[in-house]
C-alpha cells in the first residue's frame, strides 16, 4: 500500500511542470509603443513603455485590461483597444477578441427583481441564441409572499421581432414549467407543485459592451385539479451578460 | 507532298531546337520529341504545412470565495456569520455577484428577561441568506504598505435583493453595502465588507423593516 502511494505522490509532484510549461500568446508591438499600467483600470499610472518591434507576453486578462510580460521581464496591465493593435510574428493582427455584437450573440445570463401576483419575485435567467432572432431560456426564480414563497422553473421560447434594434426592441415568448409551493401561513395549500405554461411579452435592449437590459410581462396558466386554473401575472426587470 | 514533309521537319527542328535552348547542354534531338509528356513541367513542393496554433488568453473575471464577520439580527443579537462569494467583473467598474451565507440568531431581550418566553423556536433561529448583487468600483486606487509595497484596490458599492431565511420563513430582503477589495497579488484579494439586509418581519408583535447589518472580512481568488 505504502509503495502505492509513494508512487502516486511521485506522479502528483511529476505533473507540475508539464502545468508549468503552458503556452502563452506573444504579440510584437507595431505601435511606436505599448503602455502598461500598474492595475487593470484607467486611473492606474503608466509604469513600462514597451517600445515598436519588441515581443510582449500576454499572460491573462481582467475585463478589458491584459496582464503582459514585456521582453526583460517587467510585468503590467495593457488596454484592450491598445493590445488589439499588436501583430502576431507572422504580421497578422493579434488575437484579440472584439465585444461579442449584441444582434447575434449565443449566451446571456442575467438576474433581476419582479413582481408575480403581488409577491416580491427574484428572477435568474439562462439564454441561448438558436438564431438571431429565436432563443431558448431557461427561467429559475423565486416568488417571496406573505402567504407562501414559490419557486418556479420554467423553458420556454422567446422570438425577438427586430434583434438588430440595440437600444429597444420587442419580444414575445412561450413556455412551461413547474412551481414548488413552500407555504408560510396555515392552512396548507391544496398543492404544494404543480405544473404551468406561460405567455410573455417583453423589450430588450443594450447598455454597454457586454452588459444589457430586459422586462418581460408573463401570464401563466398553473393546472390545478380543481374546478378552475390559477392565472397570476408577472412583471420583471433584470440585467444580463451577453457572450 | 515534299513541301509538307520539309515542313513537319523544319516543325521538328525548331521543336528541338527550344528543347535544345531550355534544357541546356543534356538533350538530343532524337529524345527531345518524347520529353513534353514525360518530365512534369512544375516542380511539386515538398512542404509539409506547419499548423500554428495561436495559444488562448486566459480570462480571469471570475472572482470565488469565502467570508466570515458578524451579524447584527435586529431584537437577536449579534452572532457569527460565514458565507460563500462569487463574482463576475463585467468591466472595470461593474461586477455582478452573489452571496450565500448562513448565522445563528441568539436570544430577544423580552427572551433574558422572560425565560419562559421564546419568540422564536430553537430551528428557527438558524439563519440563512442568498444575496443577488450588482457593485460598482467607486474608488479604485493602490494600497501602500511602508516604502516597497502597493497594493490595488477599490472601494466598492453594492445594491441587490435576495431571499432571507429566518424563523422557519423565507422573506425577500434588500441589501446596500459597501467594501473595500485589496488585491494581495493579481489573483488573491482580501475583502472588508459592511453590509445592511432589510427585510420585513412581525415577529417582535408588529410588522416593521428590520435592519440586520454584517461586517465581515473575506478571501477570494480570481479564476
């Protein structure tokens, strides 16, 4: 058992350095010169100037700012808009992702506050872009009433009328889902899950690089066993991420 | 008959006379008729094409970690506090992030004074907390620490709701803070945190906005 383990630790340590070893992309300045700034923000001072035709080492990056290594090993933060004008050795541009376009990005993840029949709501939400106009969402949230707290699950679709409209633009969608009812006051409620459909309508639009808005409006149908269907409304208003 | 034989040969001679003049001193005229199909004209390169791979730039915008301080429950005293942090910095100034934490309320001072009287049963005094937020790097800046070091940093403000679980009951509270992040090194930051929770609540008799605030202190990593 013992020789086991010597040899599993041996093959832990032997690891490392392969870890180590990680290609890093190396961009040539074609600038006059490259800054680089002490912290990844605008107001951090400028501590190395890298100048033209000298390799720069990009070892990660913080939002818009990339951590670089310049040739005699001084390390700092360079702007995005600043990095994407270096080349390759090969002379083509550097790899430099641009923003994701807000018309035809594939993934959004956003969180927000509503209002469902009269209870605070807080709504998280998953998107995925089948084209640029259809998406799949997928919609965990949480009613908080004083009666009982609901959480609801829910998938559905979502087609966006004129997705190249960035600062304003309608949506409509429809889904189903399911609800969990913890109830907070007795008596306790005739079911605890049931299942719904909703329709929605909504208006998104964009704020800035990879950060936009959204508000929808939902009219679910919950499917009780009772005579009649419970239909409860819902407004939202919530802030995502684009990728 | 003769003029179109001289003119085949004349054809021939010419031929091999452009032979003659490219492939310098090596050809006769007798192979030169065969050469055309034979030899390929166009040298084919022997290069085997060197797929590059430009390696990919590692995003460290996630920010993971731990936190603990105390927790002033309004009416219960104030009591330890641990709790879990993620973050997703979406620019320089925004970040968005969430909270997971849970404390252990004490006794009322209606409870010391009575203690036949309890408000609040032994389970229902565990209280857990999921906090939805967005924050804003109000003042970035650097640390100094004597005359060799500085350390980023940036106070920062947060807003955000999120669901307070509290004497067997889920409520929806609202949250204002304020912190402050040091970056120990580019991929460690300590935090300082003040954070106020307000929710609404009946259990003291009548229905009020309570105000429970948490100082506590925290580790991340960014990844």
């Amino acid at each position: 058992m013992r020789p086991l383990l010597a040899l599993l630790l041996l093959q832990a340590f032997s690891v490392t350095p392969v870890h180590a070893k990680e290609q890093l992309l190396e961009v040539v300045v074609a600038e006059p010169y490259l800054e680089m700034h002490s912290g990844p923000g605008r107001g951090y001072p400028v501590v190395y100037v890298v100048g033209r035709d000298e390799v720069v080492t990009v070892l990660y990056s913080r939002t818009d700012w990339y951590k670089v290594r310049a040739p005699r090993g001084q390390e700092g933060w360079a702007r995005r808009s600043e990095l994407a004008l270096t080349k390759l050795a090969s002379g083509e541009p550097a790899p430099i992702p641009p923003y994701p376009d807000f018309a035809t990005h594939r993934w959004e993840i956003g969180a927000g506050y509503g209002v469902f029949n009269h209870q605070n709501l807080v709504t998280t939400w998953g998107d995925f872009g089948l084209t640029d106009s259809l998406d799949v969402e997928f919609v965990l949230q949480q009613a908080l009433g004083t009666i009982d707290n609901r959480y609801i699950a829910s998938l559905g679709m979502r087609h966006t009328f004129i997705p190249e409209w960035r600062w304003f633009s309608p949506t409509a969608g429809l889904g189903f889902g399911y609800q969990y009812i913890d109830d907070k006051v007795p008596p306790k409620p005739l079911q605890t899950s049931n299942q719904l459909a909703y329709v929605s309508l909504g208006v998104r639009g964009f704020i800035t690089r990879r950060f936009m808005w959204r508000a929808d409006w939902r009219k679910y149908v919950v499917f009780t066993n009772q005579n009649q269907n419970e239909e409860p409304e819902e407004w939202k208003f919530g802030l995502a991420v684009f990728f | 008959m003769e003029i179109r034989l001289s003119s085949v040969l004349l054809a021939a001679a010419l031929l091999s006379g452009c032979g003659w003049f490219h492939r310098g001193e090596k050809a006769p005229a007798a192979v030169v008729a065969e050469e055309p199909q034979g030899e390929p004209s166009i040298i084919e390169p022997q290069v085997n094409r060197r797929a590059v791979k430009t390696p990919k730039i590692k995003a460290k915008d996630f920010e993971l970690g731990g936190y603990f301080g105390a927790l002033s429950i309004q009416d219960f005293g104030t009591n330890p506090i641990y709790g879990v942090r993620a973050a997703y910095h979406v620019s320089e100034d925004v970040f968005l992030e969430g909270f997971l934490a849970r404390s252990k309320a004490g006794t009322t001072s209606l409870e010391d004074v009575f203690p036949a009287i309890t408000v609040v049963s032994d389970s229902g005094r565990r209280l857990t907390y999921y906090d939805l937020d967005v924050g804003y790097n109000v003042l970035p800046g650097e640390i100094f620490l004597g005359r060799g070091h500085a350390f980023n940093s940036a106070l920062y403000v947060t807003v955000g709701m999120g669901d307070v679980k509290f004497a067997d009951k889920d409520r929806f509270a609202l949250n204002f803070g304020m912190g402050e992040r040091l970056l120990i090194t580019d991929w460690l930051a300590m935090h300082l945190d003040v954070r106020d929770h307000v929710f609404e609540t009946d259990l003291t008799g009548r229905t009020k906005n309570v105000h429970n605030i948490e100082a506590t202190l925290g580790l991340t990593f960014f990844y």
